[in-house]
C-alpha cells in the first residue's frame, strides 16, 4: 500500500492517532513526521522523520521518498499561542497548509486536514451550530480555519484532490499535553485534581464549550478518512461533538470521584475572549449521517477514564 504520512505527529493529538494508524494499517505503512523530535514510543513504533511543514520542497521531497498516499495533516499552531504569534500561526497554518495540498496535486494523495470549532465566530448560532452557518472567527488560529476549509474544498474542486476534514472541539486526553490552545484547561484540571486537589481555572465557571475525549477524535478522524467518499455532501468540514460543559460542571464531575477537589478561578481576557466567540454546542448531524458519526465517551465515562488512567502516572 501507499503510506500514510502523518505531520505534527509530536502534537497532542498526533502522538495518539499515529500509534492508532500504525496499530491499524502496519508500521512499515506509516510515516509520523513533526518540527520537533519524535517521542521515543513513536520511534519504536513507525518511521520518524524531522519535517517543517512551511518549507515546501521539504515536504513535497518527504512525500515523493516515501510514496504516501494519504496525509493526516495535524500540524499547527492553536488558539492560545496563536494571539501571542499571529504571524507564526499565518505562516504554519496557512503556507504549511499550501505546501501540503500542493504535493498532493503532485502525487494524487488523500488529506485529512483538522479544522476546530475556532472556525466560527461570535455572529454564529451559539448553541445547535448548524453545519452551514456564519463563519467569521475572530481569532487568527479561527481566521486560518476557517481559510484552511475553504482551501481544501478549492483543491478538492479544482484538482480532484480527497480532502476531508471535522471540526474539532477541544479534545481531552493524557498522553500528551496540549499544545496551547483555549480548551486546554479541561486537561489541565486532571492533572491538578490528582495532584494537588485543586484547580485555578483560566476560563469563566460557565463557559460552556464543545469537547471530546481523544479516542473519539482519532475515532472520527479515521473512520471519516475510510467512508464512502460517494455519500459526502460536505467535506471540508464536519461538525463533530461529543458532549459540551461548563468549567463549574466538569469540576463537579470530579468530585464525584475526588470529593476534596476544589475549583476557584482566574480569568485570563485573551483566552476568555476566545471561548467567549466559539459555539456552546454543535449540531453534528451532517457527520452522523453522511458517514455515521457516533462518539463513545460521555462527560461521565470521559471523567472515570482520565482519573483511572491518570493516577498510577502521576504517583
Ligand atoms: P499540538 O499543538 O499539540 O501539535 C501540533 C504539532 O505541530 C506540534 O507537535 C508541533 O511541533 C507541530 N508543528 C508546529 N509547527 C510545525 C511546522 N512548521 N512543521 C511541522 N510541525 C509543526 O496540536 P494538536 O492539538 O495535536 O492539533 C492537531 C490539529 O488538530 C491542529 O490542526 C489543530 O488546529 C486541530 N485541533 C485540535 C484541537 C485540540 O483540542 N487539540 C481542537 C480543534 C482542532
Ligand atoms: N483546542 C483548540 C484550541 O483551544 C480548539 O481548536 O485552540
């Protein structure tokens, strides 16, 4: 088979779906690639390779040498350090972006290409967020989403190029940190439940926003990539939630499992401001039925599994 070549495969969710293509399709099959170097359980498992994603002969080099044939393209700058180096995240996620879709043109490859629930902005429908509705994000990481989608429907209209896409919520997981976004707050609390039993939560007590736990984001990025491309009305891309909740309600979750935690709060403007214009709840019913979308984890299941999995690594 063709590889599947994987960029930002060090991120918070490359780590994770890398491992899972590789547990899926083989090792010899699988190029995991990032700015940074591999982690070491990577190494062992697949074909690591240093790649800057805005250096474009780099990448149209990387994916001639290795003939892929499917890009999982996962690099990029998030919300949060994206206000700090809107110039950086232009570069990354736009050029990055360019680069990629152009050595598919060139080597008729399949990309998968994350867009976020940054897509939108504050004139959109807060809650029930239709899957065609007002985009006009506020955010540079949004204004780059929202531009990434239509870009690769472009390429998918003009060069015949697969390119299929979700919209992320923020995703929670403990392998690997997040990188620097909005939503990383609702994997820090973990972290902090377990160790200290306390939280200083960055984000309002009822900022409700969209999240999901990490097996349901490779779930939907893998299955999204192997569905019948005859059946997809839209592509660039999906909505895709699995529960929504406020900092107030994740932190009583918890105490349900650990009820001497406490949650208090220091609100940060820029990242508040950011949550402050993303949706409260998605409608994803345009992934449920063009290619039958269906999370696993609830909040409740979500909050069991980090703690469980949490606590024998932060002994
Ligand atoms: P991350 O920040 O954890 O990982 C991004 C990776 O990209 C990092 O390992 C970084 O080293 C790499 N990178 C940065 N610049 C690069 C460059 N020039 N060349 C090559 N690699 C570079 O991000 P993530 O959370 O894993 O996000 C992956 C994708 O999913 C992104 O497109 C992001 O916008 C999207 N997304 C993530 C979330 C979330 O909650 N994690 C939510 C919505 C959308
Ligand atoms: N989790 C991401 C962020 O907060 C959403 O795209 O930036």
């Amino acid at each position: 088979m063709k590889k599947i070549l994987v960029t930002g495969s060090a991120g918070q969710i490359g780590s994770e779906l890398t491992l899972k293509l590789v547990e899926k399709y083989g090792s010899d099959n699988v190029v995991a690639t990032d700015l940074r170097e591999a982690p070491e359980n990577l190494k062992q498992a697949c074909i690591c390779e240093k790649l800057d994603v805005t250096i474009c002969p780099d990448v149209r080099a990387m994916v001639a040498r290795h003939d892929v044939g499917t890009i999982y393209h996962l690099a990029a700058i998030l919300s949060a350090v994206g206000e700090r180096k809107p110039q950086l995240a232009w570069e990354v996620n736009m050029n990055g972006l360019y680069n990629v879709l152009e050595a598919s043109v060139e080597h008729s490859c399949a990309v998968f290409v994350p867009s976020s629930i940054a897509a939108f902005g504050p004139g959109t429908p807060k809650f029930d967020t239709p899957q065609d509705t007002i985009q006009r994000p506020t955010s540079i990481y949004g204004v780059t989403k929202v531009a990434g989608e239509l870009l690769c429907d472009y390429y998918h209209k003009r060069y015949g190029i697969d390119t299929r896409g979700v919209r992320y919520p923020g995703i929670i997981s403990y392998e690997t940190l997040p990188g620097g976004g909005t939503t990383d707050y609702a994997v820090e609390i973990f972290f902090e439940a377990i160790k200290n039993k306390k939280y200083t939560c960055f984000l309002k007590a009822d900022s409700r926003l969209d999240m999901m736990y990490m097996p349901d984001a490779i779930k939907a990025s893998i299955e999204l990539m192997e569905a019948d491309g005859q059946k997809l009305i839209h592509r660039n891309a999906f909505n895709v939630t699995a529960f929504s909740f406020t900092p107030e309600e994740l932190a009583l979750e918890i105490k349900k499992i650990i009820p001497e935690f406490e949650i208090r709060y220091d609100v940060e403007p820029i990242r508040q401001g950011i949550a402050d214009s993303w949706p409260s709840k998605m409608n994803d019913s345009a992934a449920r039925q063009e290619w039958g979308w269906s999370p696993s984890y609830d909040l409740a299941a979500m909050t069991r599994d980090m703690i469980e999995k949490l606590i024998p690594r932060l002994k």
